[in-house]
C-alpha cells in the first residue's frame, strides 16, 4: 500500500475573494490554475485551496449547517517565539481574529491561535523538542 | 518572509484510540513521539495529529459545540479511478462511514467522500490535470 498523505486542504469560505486576499497577504502564492470558482495556494507539499463554503458542501454531499467548532486546526510552525509573534501580528493585520494571544504553552512550547476571515482555526507554534528537515517540513521521528 | 506552509492537521477526536486504529489500518504511521494525549501520524510532508476533541478546544480557547458542516476537507489524490475505489472501499472496511461514492465530477475528474470515525471528511480523488512531483506530492504549477 502506498503511503497515505494529505495532498490538499481545502477551507470552505464566504467570499472567495476575501479569502484570497487574505492568504496572499501572509505569503502564500495562487497558482496559475486558481479561477473566480477555486483558489490553489502553494506553500509546503500539501496545496492550501478555497472554494465556496455552500459548493464545498455540495460537493461533498452535506448539508451546510452553522459549523460551531470544527474541530480542525491548521498549524505553521515557527523557528522561533519571535517569529510566532510576527506571523501572528502579520495574520491580525491582514484581518484575522484573535483567538489566543501567543503565550507559553503547557507542553513546553509556546503558540496562538487567530482565525482566518471565515473563521477557520490556524495555530502558529514554536516546539522546541521538533526539528525541521531540509525542506522546511517537521521530521518526525519513526 | 518564508513561504508559509502546513506543517500539521489536526482532527479533534472522541476516542484517540479508535481513531488512530482507523488511520494506522489504512497504512499512516504513528511516529513514535505520540502518547496517550495526541498521535502523530506520518505520510506525505505535512504531519496530521489526532488530539482529543475537548483537549483541541480548550487548547484554542474556542467554545466546543457540535460542529455542523466543518467546512474543511482533506484530500488523497489518486493517479487512477481504480485507486480511488481501492482507498474507498479499503476506508469503508476499516470503520469510515460513506459520504459520496466515487463518480465522475463536473470538473473533469473523478472523486468519493467518506467521513472518518469523528466525521472529518476526506475526498479521495483521481485529477486528470494534475501532476504529482518526485516526491509524491502535487505538482502546481506557479
């Protein structure tokens, strides 16, 4: 069996434009292939994509109620309590909410919480104890 | 500024054990850093993280009510139909509950929903128009 993975992420928003504008403006790049209907950002490996909240779920066969909490969560992690800092006032900025203000967390790290324009969770974190590999993602050991 | 990126999914769960036996019997590893608190789970670059569902929403200072649609979906992509039907089925066998059976989709390509033991969606898609780079991962174009 091939090694399962997470190929895309996809946010179901309210105004895709917003959307858009909001992730670009925390660096993230649309691909050529984004149209009025979907937006396609390149970070890491896996693909960040925005798509109508109503379309998501039709095409995922749900119906559409009010999502209370998600119970997913989105995280960067950072090098640095300094660079948690920084993405956080960049994310606030460009239109986030506030959740958790950057602070010192139980598990020896330290990390906040913001919610983009439609609410979704993202959590930028400095973990101490985890190590990135040469391509910027988190190794994990086996 | 560094390109942004995802680094870790995390599904908020109710039974950490149920749901990391669902995971690891479609062939994620579990990295040896995880407890009985939180799983890591291993596959392409971006790591997803099974965290008791309580435990997400306090961690996120977010309220924990039933979450309706989520609005987020995690996405496999397949370099077939066949193997779509393969990750589907193989889904179903190991606890998922079917969502929306593979088919031929408007945008051209062909794709199935199911949702995990927590009801986190995921779409196992087959994408004639996309690429998958060396590493396995989607090749966007810019």
């Amino acid at each position: 069996m091939t090694t399962p993975r997470i190929h895309i992420v996809t946010l179901g928003v309210d105004d895709l434009p917003r959307a858009r504008r909001f992730y670009e403006a925390l660096g993230w790049h649309a691909s050529s292939t984004s149209n009025e209907n979907i937006c396609f950002l390149k970070g890491g490996a896996a693909v960040l994509a925005l798509y109508g909240r109503a379309a998501l779920a039709e095409d995922a066969q749900c119906e559409d109620r009010p999502s209370g909490f998600a119970a997913v969560t989105l995280a960067r992690n950072a090098a640095s309590k300094d660079e948690v800092d920084t993405w956080y006032s960049a994310a606030l900025q460009a239109g986030a909410r506030a959740i958790k203000p950057p602070q010192e967390v139980f598990w020896g790290g330290y990390s906040g919480y913001i919610a983009d324009p439609d609410g979704h969770l993202w959590e930028f974190a400095f973990n101490p104890f985890l190590v990135f590999d040469e391509h910027g993602n988190l190794a994990l050991p086996d």
